[in-house]
C-alpha cells in the first residue's frame, strides 16, 4: 500500500495536523448525530497517548471561499469534548497568526479544532500557498478523512505533499477494507449491486465486471437489464434510454467471465406505498399495468447460493424499495444471510453507500458485516477504480 499509519511516526512532543470529516448534521446549534465525530476517536487518542498535540483541520457545509458565520465548526466544540473526554479549544481561523498563536498556546493533552477550511476560497482550489500556511501550524499531517479523499483540496491533497504525512485510523481501516474487497482479496468475490438507476452506476458496474466472479445486479436497475433483454417491464423504474449500455455491461461480462445475476422473479404492485397490494411473477411477466419493487424468493435462493459459495462479498445499493414494507424482503434477506456468513467466518462482507447503510441498518445486519463505508462519494470512487487524490498524497512520490 505504501502509505504509513500513526504506529510508522514519532508523535512524541509534535503537532499533529490532523485531517477529519466531521460534517455532521447540525439542528438549532446541537449535534443531531455524532457518528463522525465518533469514529475519529481512536485517532486522537493514539495521537495524545503518544503525546501528540492533535490539531483538527475539517470543513463544514459549503461556505464556497467566504466565512459564512451559520458554517462555523465553533458549535461543534462541546460534542467533540463529550466524544474526545478531552478540552477541545477553538480558532476561528486556520492558518494565519491567530491560528499560530493558538497552537503555540495548546496545552498538553488537550485538542485544537481550527475553523472551517472552506471558508478560504484556495482549500477547494488546492491553492500551494493556502496549503503551505497550514504546514507552518504543524510538525506531521495526518489524513484521517477518507470521505473526503475523492476531493483535492488543500487541507486532503495539497497539505500532504509538505509534511511527514500519515494515515490515521478511519483511514487505515476504510483502506484496509476497500483493499480487502476488490484490490487483493479472497476469490471468488460476489458484488451486489442495487439501487434507483444504471445511469448513476455506470462506471462502478463496469470496473466491477473486470474484477468481481459474480455480480448480482438488483433494485430498479436491474428493470433496466431485464428491459434490454426485450422484457416488458410495465410501469416499472427503468432508463429505457440506458438499455444499450446494460447490453455492453453484459458484453464485456461475457469476455471478463464475470457471472452476471439478474432477478429470475419479480415482487410487482401497482402502487408504490407500504403494504400496497402485490404479487411474485417470473422476471419475463411483470403486467403492463404494475411495477417492479423487488426481487422475488427464488431470485433471494440464487443469490444465497453466490453467497455460500463466496469468500468476499462487496455491496452497494438494496435490492428493492427498502423503505417500504413489503419491498424489503429481498435486501433483508440477503443482508441476514451475509451477516450470518460473516459470523460464521466465511465471508468478508464490505459494503457502503447511503441508502445501504441504511437498508443493512434496518435489515438489523450492518453490526455483523466485516465493514460498513460511510464515505459516500469516496467508497463509490474507490469502488469505480478511480484514483483518489487524498489517497494518492499518503504515499511520498519518488
Ligand atoms: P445507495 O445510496 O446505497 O448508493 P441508491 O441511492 O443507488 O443506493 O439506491 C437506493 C434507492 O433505490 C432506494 O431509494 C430504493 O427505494 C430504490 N430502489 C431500489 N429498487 C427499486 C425499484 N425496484 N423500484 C424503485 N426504486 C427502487
Ligand atoms: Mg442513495
């Protein structure tokens, strides 16, 4: 991987720039989830039980260069102290002399949460200068902001290229897992992918074709399949337009060899509300005045089978309308069985995106999953093949 992580560096006495994301939703000036703040945890104290001055860099909405007082990180203070157990002080800038000065005035043990990046137009822009004064504050940089590795930025990118540079925690894992899936992992490997549309999963079905055995590919994209195979899918969610494209997705399966899972039964109603009245037909037979909202039980039978015979699953977007009963028995289904194989140490289960999270959350599977990704955009990116930036800066060019 050729990145180091906090055990690689001498943290001993040093300023520690440390990069987090810690964009959490904010209703009338309290904290309404704090899982982000949460999962930085483990860093700062291994940064302070090495004796370490952790000093936060973060951003905070999309203030777009300018201060914008409503995007100030100062209302975060008390909820980073509850998670931390640690002071935590605060600098309405984050650089310049009143940066320096609060940092030289840190105390030992106790953390600095320096003001919104993106409140200086050059963090977006990756601007040397911006990002040089930010190196003046600190002795080692560390990254520990994966969900914002896909940008960039002066404080994710450009910081990295002038200090000993580190991963911390949430990163090393996030990387971890991510290499554990799809870089070298256990074969074969099944991918689920769902969700509302082909169009936003372009690129993340064609690099999984090139690097999964089995790709299970369910959700409303998987009417778009069904379409290009000449099914009519009635009144279903399907980018008709897109069917070309499905078509070369199954091309190139055919010459990469991955095994390709479409729905082999359906879950149709004519409403798309909880508890709507519905029946399971043949993926062939959907009635031309119904929907599709899930996968069927004998399609839920073909994927267990991947799945028992799997060493590493990797999951992105449910199978069906999760948010509505009963069109989420096909994604609890096979979210219970993968936290179940995972138990029982015989598969390595990754999976990330919004409405997954959610939907393995809900399934009552996500605590049993070997790694769940709250990045987003990033495990999104790092899942279509792509380069992230942020990434790319760990490791020290030649
Ligand atoms: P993620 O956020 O995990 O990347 P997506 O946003 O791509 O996932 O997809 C989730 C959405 O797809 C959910 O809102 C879900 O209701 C919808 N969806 C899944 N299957 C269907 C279907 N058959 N018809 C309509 N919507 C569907
Ligand atoms: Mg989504």
């Amino acid at each position: 991987m050729g990145w180091k992580n906090l055990d690689d560096m001498d943290l001993g006495g040093k300023r520690v720039l440390v990069r987090v994301d810690i964009n959490v939703p904010v209703e009338d000036g309290k904290v309404t989830d704090d899982t982000r703040i949460r999962r930085v945890q483990p860093t700062i104290q291994d940064i302070l039980a090495a004796g370490g001055r952790p000093i936060l860099l973060a951003h905070f909405g999309r203030p777009k260069g300018k201060v914008v007082p409503e995007m100030s990180l100062r209302p975060l203070v008390p909820a980073l102290e509850a998670a931390f157990g640690t002071p935590v002080t605060f600098c309405a800038d984050c650089r310049g002399p009143a940066a320096q000065a609060a940092v030289d005035s840190l105390a030992e043990g106790a953390i600095l949460l320096l003001e919104n990046t993106r409140f200086h137009a050059g963090e977006e822009k990756n601007d040397g200068g911006l990002a040089a004064e930010m190196a003046e504050l600190g002795d080692i940089y560390c990254n520990d902001a994966f969900s914002a590795a896909h940008r960039a930025h002066a404080s994710t990118e450009g910081l990295a290229r002038l200090l000993p540079t580190c991963a911390g925690r949430l990163m090393q894992a996030e990387l971890e897992a991510l290499e554990s899936a799809l870089g070298q992992p256990q074969r074969p490997v099944v991918a689920v992918v769902g969700g509302a549309k082909v169009s936003t999963k372009l690129e993340l079905l064609g690099n999984l074709v090139e690097k999964v055995d089995h790709l299970v590919i369910g959700g409303g994209m998987a009417n778009t399949f069904l379409a290009a195979q000449g099914i009519d899918v009635g009144k279903s969610l399907c980018e008709h337009e897109m069917t070309g494209t499905a078509q070369d997705i199954l091309a190139k399966a055919d010459t990469t060899g991955c095994k390709i899972l479409l729905p082999s039964d359906v879950v149709v109603a004519r409403e798309f509300k909880a508890g709507a009245e519905n029946e399971t037909v043949a993926a062939d037979a959907c009635p031309a005045d119904a929907m599709i909202l899930d996968a069927g039980p004998d399609t839920v039978a073909r994927v267990a089978e991947v799945m028992e015979g799997a060493k590493t699953l990797i999951w992105n977007g449910p199978m069906g309308a999760f948010e509505i009963a009963p069109f989420d028995a096909a994604t609890n289904a096979a979210a219970k069985q993968a936290a179940a194989l995972t138990k029982a140490g015989q598969l390595i289960t990754v999976a990330g995106g919004g409405d997954t999270v959610a939907a393995l959350n809900q399934a009552g599977a996500a605590a049993d999953f070997t790694y769940i990704s709250t990045a987003g955009g990033a495990f999104l990116e790092w899942m279509e093949g792509k380069t992230l930036p942020g990434v790319a800066a760990l490791t020290p060019q030649a």
